[in-house]
C-alpha cells in the first residue's frame, strides 16, 4: 500500500493518525488515533451520521463493529510493518451497552502475532473504561513489509 | 412506503451509507450499498471497507428479525448481543454490495439470523455473518 510505503520511507511507520487520514472510510466516520509513548488510543467523536437508533441517539451496531475493525488494524501496523493492510479474516462483535452520543475510545492488543496471520482483541468504552460499549476478537492476514 | 423502508429511512447511518431495501419475506430481506469513494477502505485498491459490510449485515440481520408481517414484532425493540463476521473473499472495486439477511430462529427472548454479502451472485458471497439479538429490550436512553 502506497501510504504504509511512505510512511516507512519517512520514517513515520509508527504515524497512524497520518494512516487513518488516508483511509476513506475511516476519515467519514471520523476516526483520529491518539499515541503516548508506546500506547496508541483510537478516538471516535460522536456525530449524527454514526446513529443507528433515532429514540435512543445509540450509535449505529455497524459503526461500532467497523471502529473495533479499524481499531485491530490500527494496532496491528502500529505494532510490525506491513506491506499492505491486514485484511480481515473473521472478526466475532459483543456488543456490551447501547453507545450514548458521546466520544468513544478503542484500544486493541495483538494477542498472537504469526507469520501470516495475528489474533487481536480489542474493547472500545465511552465515560468508563471498565464499562465497554462493545468487545471484539478477530483473525488478521497479514503481509509482512 | 413499507414499514421497513420507512424504518430504514430513520436510520440515520444507513442513509449516510446509502443503504436501501431491495426486497423482504417473511424474516428475511435483502439490502443494498451502493459503491461509493467515502466507504473506500484500501485507496490503492478502490475496494470498499470491511467496515461497511459490518453495517450493512448488522442493519440487513436487525431488520430481518423485525420483518415478519402478520405479527406485532414491528414494535419491539431489540439489542444485538453478538455479531460474527468471515470474509471469505475480497469485495470488488466499483461494485454496490447487497446483503440477504434470514431470520431462521427466534424464541420469547431472543433471534438468531444468518446473513451473507455479496455482490451480484449470492452464491460466490464476499462475507458470511451470524447474529444474535436479544428482544423486548427497553427502550429509553442509557444514563
């Protein structure tokens, strides 16, 4: 992918907020990427575009499950380089609590990281951390750079 | 216009998406995305998001559980408890996306539906998901 190869060649490998701005669907739904030191933080800001459920101003189930998606893979090019975007293998959404019409965070850890193909797991949470909107596990294939 | 039409209308991400009924049964339907360079996942390849498949069966399974015409399940409200997707093939560029949703179960509590993605033949599909939904949920905003 042209833009992970720029960002190497920069030496911004690590740059996600820079990876996410290139990403289309990404930028529509609104997704910035925070980083502290080695840790990075997906921020979701809250806009009408992402309602699912009118009543209740709950955030749309797709959005929810594509911000856990783009969380996992945000994490995964920030942890080893890769030639391409890892492409979705499988991907199982627990969907915890409604998600109110406020900020929302998404945090990922590669729990096994192979030659081909890593497992994450990652939770997004709105005003509590231990209070998760939604919980995510999926297969990854990757390609290593 | 039909009550899921109607429904769909007022679902403001599905209209940010473009997201339309292409035709329903009983506990089934099947959706439509049409291609678009917002819901562009990779640039270099012009290939729709992953994401977008997400919402597109999570919104095609919600909605083949609430199309079941000669009861009162219109009305009640529902939470999606889990959603597993496999994508099983990479989705085409410049291609609308369509989603066939079948709801083969539902108990007092709760509906379990099958759906598949793809985009002009169902049987080579793009993704295949399974969601369960808890039913008669409340109603009212989290606080």
């Amino acid at each position: 992918m042209k833009i992970l190869a720029e960002l190497r060649e920069q030496g911004r490998a690590q740059d996600m907020q820079a990876l996410v701005e290139h990403l289309p669907y990404a930028r529509f739904l609104g997704i910035d990427v925070d980083r502290k030191g080695n840790e990075i933080t997906t921020i979701l800001p809250f806009s009408d575009h992402l309602v699912g459920n009118t009543q209740l101003r709950a955030l749309h189930g797709g959005v929810i499950g594509a911000f856990l998606e783009i969380t996992s893979i945000v994490q995964l090019l920030f942890d080893t380089s890769c030639e391409r975007l890892p492409k979705t293998i499988d991907i199982s959404i627990d969907y915890l609590r409604s998600g109110r019409p406020v900020e929302t965070y998404g945090r990922a850890i590669v729990t096994r990281h192979g030659r081909r193909v890593a497992n994450v797991r990652t939770e997004i949470w709105q005003e509590s951390r231990s209070a998760p909107v939604a919980a995510s596990h999926g297969h990854f294939l990757l390609t290593p750079a | 216009m039909s009550d899921l039409e109607d429904h769909l209308a007022h679902i403001p991400h599905a209209a940010a998406i473009g997201m339309t009924l292409v035709s329903r049964g009983k506990l089934s339907c099947v959706v439509r995305v049409p291609y678009a360079e917002h819901l562009v996942g990779d640039p270099d390849t012009g290939v729709i998001h992953g994401g977008v498949i997400t919402a597109l069966l999570d919104n095609a399974s919600g909605m083949a559980v609430r199309s079941e015409p000669e009861d009162g399940a219109e009305e009640r409200s529902m939470a999606t408890l889990d959603l597993r997707i496999d994508y099983m093939r990479p989705a085409q560029p410049r291609q609308d996306l369509i989603a066939e949703a079948h709801c083969y179960r539902t108990t007092s509590n709760v509906a379990f539906v099958r759906a598949i993605a793809y985009h002009d033949d169902r049987n080579d599909p793009i993704a295949s998901s399974v969601a369960t939904f808890m039913l008669g949920t409340k109603a009212a905003p989290r606080t």
